[in-house]
C-alpha cells in the first residue's frame, strides 16, 4: 500500500480537500484502498457543501454512499457466493450441474468426487470472471470521481459562500465572505470556475456540470428555503445526467463481463479428476476422447455454462442493482422506490427543473414505474435516479460518515480497515 498522506485524515470538517488531494487518490494504484479513499472524499466534499447550502444532500452526498456500494463489488464481496447459491438454487442449473457429474463419473469412473456437485459449482464460479467485473466496477468509481470530485473541490476552493472558513477581515475594501468587495471577487472565482468547464454534452462536455455549478452557488445565497430545495435537486440531477452518460460503457462491461466460457469450464473440471503430469493428462484426455467418455461431459458442460451465464448477469446486475443506506436501508433498485417526496419538493415549480424532468422522469410526480429493469438502459437509470436524488434530498443521515473514526485513521496509516466497510 502506498504511503499514506494527509488528504486522507478529515475526521471534523474544516477545510475541504483540494483538486490536488483529489488527484492523489486517483492516482492510487490498490483499486480497493482507492475506492475506499475515494468513498472517504466524497464524504468531506459533501460536508463542506452541504455547510453552505443549509444542510440538504447534494450529488457528493449520494456519490458517497453509491462508492461505498460499488466498493463491495470491486472487492467481489459476496459476489461469488450470491452466484454459487443461485446456482444451487435455480433447478435448470442443478439439473445442469448433476449432468456434468455425471459425465466426470463416467469418464473417470475411480475417481473419488466427493460433494461433486460443490465442486463443479466453485469450478464454474471460478470461470465466470468475475474479476472482470470488479475491474469494471473500478475503473468507473475512479473515472468519475477523478472528472466530478476534482471539480467540486476546484468549486469550493473558488466559492467563499455562506459557512465557509475562509479568512479575512471587517472594513471598507474587505475581501471577507459577506462584504461587497467579498461578494464581488466570489463572483468573479466562480465566473473564471464555470468558464473553465469545457461546453456541450456528455460524455466528453460538461454543459451540465457547468449549469448545476451555477445553481449550487445560487443556493448558497437563496434565502427562500423551497427555492433553494429546488436549486439543490435540479443541480443534482444535471450531474446525475452528466455521470451516468459517462459511465455507461463501464456499466454494460460490468454486466457483460461474466463469461462462462464451456471450453475453459470442461478444462478446469477434467483438471480436478485426470493426472497433475501434463503428459499423462493429455494421453488420458486422448484415450477418453478414443472412447467416446469426453463427449457426456462436454455435453453437460456446455448446458451447464448456458445456465451459469445467465444467472452470473443476474448476480452481477444483483449487486449493481442494489444501494446501502444509511441505518441499514437497502434499496433494491429494481422495485419502485419505497419513499415519499419530502414537503418543499411534493410539488415543483421551477420552470429549468420541470423542463429537465420530462426528459428523465416519466412519470412525474409519482413513484410508480422507478423500478429499473435494465442497468444497462441509461434512461432506465435516470428514472430512478432522479426519483431518488427528489425523495432523500432532505434526509440528514445521508450527511453521515460512511467509515467509523478508527477505519479512516487505518486508511491514514496506510492500512486496510478492518470491521464492515
């Protein structure tokens, strides 16, 4: 693990990390320590926003819980047991499974299997690829956070809004937030910030980082709370957009990575039953080939690597599809979401919010239809994630820390935080 350096350690507050910490952590080479640095951030950047906008979550807030999400498929957390459980569970893929037992005994007629069936099911979890997935699931935490987190930390940096810690001094000519001349030069910051955003659409421009930006400085200063509430979800939204536009070939490699490949699967079971010399095994190979012993197994496998491919999709698309909260809440993105709208957002009316709803949400004002059938489907997506961004926009506990005080001072030490991550 690579040493460890201070833009790791904010365990109160203060000062927010900077485009250069940001860029540290991105340029971490463990993906699963990255991730957690990564989950880490978000959090102190969500913080120091939220402390200028009242309180209310913004895309940092839900970014936070979303890594600490996708860190448990970058570290294949209980990926290969959810697929080796669907795999005992599903009677196609049973049946599946008993027929290549079947066909090992018969090819190797005196060779013990004990819990065959176990057996063959880690030697098919152990084909599917499941590295592939976590190495997608990697590449678009660290592509995101390395574009977006860097941009809310050069934001902050520029903004000197209300909370903020910022020094600075009272009388004429003061440059401290809250003064003329303070307002004056905040303006001008973010008026040099937002023209450095490169123009057009996702996924290479950044139209709507640019807008969102501009709206989350107008919430700084909106004293109308239900203005502000609106401010906040339309920003949101935009980045959510901009976000999951970028993600989307990482996604569909995530879901696309389980292969179940039935020659490499009938290797790696032959492997388990024929002689460790790569002589003998090939002579053996050859003289059940001979006897016509190979063709049962190579039969089984084939069914069963049909079977193994469809539910290794299913236990990925499980795992991507799912979202921790905090108290122990887990949204199921594929059922409708089990929320209300809170009272300043129940009804909408800013007119640039509307407009950008009908494009992501079809059904507006309800909840009916957020349910997500395919990850893959970027509007799919953006239905239940704009859904989500307007039903927990006013939920505190999202503001919480997603490590205790004790991981992040491992992750400090440069060590691998022990306890639920």
């Amino acid at each position: 693990m690579s040493q460890p350096t201070a833009d790791v350690h904010r365990l109160g507050g203060g000062v927010p990390p900077t485009a250069a910490e940001v860029d540290r952590i991105a340029a971490a080479a463990d993906p699963v320590v990255r991730n957690l640095r990564i989950t880490h951030c978000y959090h102190e950047l969500s913080r120091a926003l939220a402390d200028r906008t009242g309180g209310s979550a913004n895309w940092c807030t839900f970014a936070v819980w979303a890594s600490k999400q996708v860190g448990q498929t970058i570290r294949q957390e209980d990926l290969a047991r959810t697929l080796e459980r669907l795999l005992e569970s599903s009677p196609e893929a049973s049946s599946a499974v008993a027929l290549a037992v079947g066909g090992l005994r018969r090819a190797v007629p005196r060779k013990a299997l004990d819990d065959a069936a176990g057996l063959v099911r880690r030697v098919v979890v152990a084909t599917a690829r499941l590295d592939a997935v976590s190495d997608a699931s990697a590449r678009g935490n660290l592509k995101v956070f390395a574009e977006i987190a860097r941009e809310f930390a050069r934001f902050l940096a520029a903004s000197d809004g209300p909370g903020s810690a910022g020094p600075g001094f009272d009388g004429p000519g003061s440059d401290r937030p809250g003064s003329d001349a303070g307002a004056a030069a905040d303006e001008r910051r973010i008026a040099a910030f937002l023209d450095s955003l490169r123009p057009g659409e996702p996924p290479e421009g950044q139209r709507y980082l640019k807008q969102a930006f501009a709206r989350y400085h107008r919430a700084m200063t909106a004293e109308d709370p239900k203005s502000r509430a609106e401010l906040l979800l339309l920003a949101n939204v935009e980045i959510g957009l901009h976000e999951q536009t970028r993600l989307q070939p990482e996604i569909a490699a995530a879901l696309e990575a389980p292969v179940v490949d039935p020659r490499e699967l009938e290797r790696r079971l032959l492997d388990l039953v024929l002689p460790d010399n790569r002589v003998l095994r090939w002579l053996r190979l050859a003289f059940l080939t001979v006897l016509g012993r190979r063709n049962p197994v190579r039969a089984a496998v084939e069914r069963l690597a049909d079977h193994a491919r469809a539910l290794a999709r299913r236990a990925v698309t499980a795992h991507l599809m799912a979202l921790a909260l905090p108290g122990g809440e887990l949204l199921d993105l594929g059922d409708d979401l089990p929320a209300r709208f809170p009272p300043l957002l129940a009804e909408l009316s800013d007119p640039e919010l509307l407009e950008l709803l009908k494009t992501v949400d079809p059904t507006p004002d309800s909840l009916l239809g957020t349910a997500a059938r395919d990850w893959s489907d970027l509007p799919d997506r953006m239905h239940y994630i704009a859904d989500m961004f307007r039903c927990h926009a006013q939920r505190g506990d999202l503001l919480d820390p997603p490590f205790t005080g004790e991981q992040v001072e491992d992750l400090v030490n440069g060590r691998l935080p022990t306890g639920r991550l």
